[in-house]
C-alpha cells in the first residue's frame, strides 16, 4: 500500500477519457498548486480519440494520428501515469483499489467511459464485436477483411451493424470505404436497428440525407428489429426474422462498468454514477466523475464526448476550488450541440437542430478539429 502523505495533497484521476486529458492539460499548465501531486490510472496505455476512429477504418489516419499516449502527456504536465485496472474504491476510507496496489487520494476523479451492453441477446458476447475498446474494433475489422481476400472471389461475406445511431453509420460506411479501396466488392452490409427510424436524435434533413447515403451504397437497413439472438452466421430479431450474418459489429447503447456499483457508490438504476452539478459523486465530497460513467442528478443530455470535452473545464476549476476552499462551479450542458458525421470517404454531414450541411468542406472542418484535439494532448 502506498500511504498518504501528510504535507502534499494527492489528486488521482482514474481512466484517461476525454474529460482527463483536457483536465490534466489544464491542471498541468500550471493552476494546481504546488503542494498537490496529480496522478492518472489507465488499465490503457493510449487513449483512441472517437471522433476519428471511423477515419482510421477507412484508411484516413493511421494509429498514431488518432491515439492519444498517456505517458507522454502526463510526463509533459508533471503528472504521474500508472497503467493499472480499478477494481474498487473505497470513499470513506480515500483509497483506490488495483489489482496489485492500495493508493490513498485527497481528491479524486473517476472518468473510465462506459463499456458495450453485451447482455441485451443472446450469443452477443460470444459472437459480436463491440464498438468499445474501439481500437480492438479496428483490428477486429483489419483480421476480417484480410480473411476475405484469403477467400475465393465467389464468396459472398454478410456484414451486419446492430444500431441505428452515428457511430454504427460512421463504421458501417468507413468499412464499406476500406474494402471497396481494396476491391472487395463481394460483400453484403446490413444495418439493423430497433427504432423505426435511424438517427433518432437529429433532424429529419439529416436522417433523410442518411438514408439516401445507404440506399445509394447498398446498405441495407431493418427497422423496429430488435435483435434476440446472434450466432456465428445469422442474426435473429424480435420477429423471429433470420438475417445472415458472418461478422457482426455491435454498435447499440452502452453500459456502465461494474466496479463503481462494486464500490457502493450512489447510481442511477441502470448503474451510472450519480453527481450533483458540480461534478461532485452524491454526498461524497471529494470525489467526482465526469463522462461517460456519470448521471447529472436532475439532467438529461447525451452521452458524448462533445459534453466530456465541455465537463473538463468545470471539473479542473472544481478540483481547484476544493484545494482552495472556494465555491465550486456548476456544470451546465449546452442545449445544443453539433454533430459532424462522417461518410466513409472524405465527405461528411453537420448536424446540428434543423441544421444539415454537406461535403468534403464539412469533412476538411472535421478533419481540423479532430486533429487540432488530438495534436494538443501529443
């Protein structure tokens, strides 16, 4: 066990998700005081920036332009990297549990994403692929099509995306792109999603553009198909329907990890963690969560990173504040935000209200803010 040291106050931050790494820019330019040591915990060693992800599908970026080094960017603001997995932590008590070692916290931060929803049908564990980790997606997808230009031309391969939302979208034709380039034109895609519609969260110029992309590229789409059942070839849905299916990506609604429950920390009843908005866990003091992983008690907004990225300023004020004894400041969600969603090739599609724009000049914006982001945590 590491014990607590009575003169610096230590400051931990556990999962390098997107509100961490604006956090320990922040924090590490300077504001944190300097009797305080700052420390990050990731089981991961990089952290893949989302946005950019179906750009790497496609051919776009390679790995290095879309992945964010830990160790580098906790070195360059004087914060010390320990790659270890959570497995609990104990408020009362102001330690954090790993698989081999005890730290003690003045102040922490959890910020650990959330994990795919891999109980929703049977066989999904054994037989999807889960958008999360999304660089094991990537090289999930990579083994796949590598293993279809092994095969005979002739061979069909049937590829199914399970949801109706951006990021199964983007991935479907960022797939399609990647092997399209290679010359695999022997494959057959489905997108198969519960609502009657897809992109339920935007407007109908957005959804309707969509649906002209996939008629046009050959993407077939099922509606209210709830899916019960997948197996190595073949997708069952709620209608007892049969579709064939040798690769399945699974890109519906996520999960919260367990250990947080495993903790006793307060959560919604689907297992977020609950804060107040100051980013502060419900009722414990000195710890917050940001993220994926948390629930705003009394809000509603998207999980996203577009509203991480935004709780990153709040949070780094807040750690702040408490080390000072100064008023916290409360997170307020923008009412609004803009989607920029990719289409494979170097096109894509901004969305945002009754907004819908187009083209490769949406796609160069993307290109520079993505890249901006990533270039400022390397």
């Amino acid at each position: 066990m590491i014990a607590k040291n009575d003169k610096m106050k230590t400051i931990i931050l556990i999962g390098g998700g997107h509100s961490h790494l604006e956090a320990i820019y922040r924090l590490g330019e300077g504001s944190l005081l300097n009797d305080c040591k700052l420390i990050l915990i990731s089981s991961e060693t990089h952290t893949s920036y989302s946005g950019m992800i179906p750009g790497l599908i496609s051919g776009h970026y390679t790995f290095e332009e879309c992945h964010i080094d830990l160790q580098r960017l906790c070195n360059k603001y004087n914060c010390s990297f320990i790659q270890q997995s959570v497995s609990k932590i104990l408020p009362t008590e102001q330690k954090i549990l790993t698989e081999s070692e005890t730290y003690h916290y003045d102040l922490a931060s959890i910020n650990t994403g959330s994990i795919p929803n891999c109980t929703s049908a049977t066989g999904i564990k054994e037989w999807a692929i889960p958008m999360k980790p999304l660089i094991g997606l990537a090289h999930k997808i990579e083994e796949f099509l590598a293993d279809v230009g092994q095969s005979p031309k002739h061979t069909k391969h049937k590829i199914s995306i399970v949801g109706g939302g951006a990021a199964g979208i983007e991935i479907a034709l960022a797939l399609q792109y990647q092997a399209n380039g290679k010359g695999y034109n022997n494959l057959e895609y489905s997108l198969i999603t519960a609502g009657n519609d897809i992109l339920d969260t935007h407007s109908l110029a957005v959804r309707r553009k969509f649906h002209r992309i996939l008629h046009q590229r050959g993407i077939t789409t099922y509606y209210n198909a709830t899916v019960n059942e997948v197996n190595k070839d073949s997708i069952k849905i709620e209608s007892k329907r049969i579709i064939p299916s040798d690769f399945t990506i699974l890109a519906t609604g996520a999960a919260p990890t367990r250990w947080p429950t495993l903790s006793e920390l307060p959560t919604t009843a689907n297992g977020y963690i609950t804060t107040d908005r100051f980013l502060q866990v419900k009722n414990i003091s000195n710890l917050f969560a940001v993220g994926d992983v948390a629930s705003i008690e009394g809000l509603t907004y998207p999980k996203s990173g577009v509203y991480a990225i935004k709780q990153a300023h709040v949070l780094a004020t807040n750690i702040n504040n408490k080390l000072r004894g100064m008023p916290l400041q409360a997170y307020r969600p923008q009412k609004n935000s803009l989607a920029l969603i990719s289409t494979g090739d170097k096109n894509a599609v901004a969305s945002k209200n009754i907004l819908c724009a187009s083209g490769q000049l949406i796609w160069k914006w993307k290109n520079h803010i993505d890249q901006r982001f990533v270039k400022k945590f390397q």
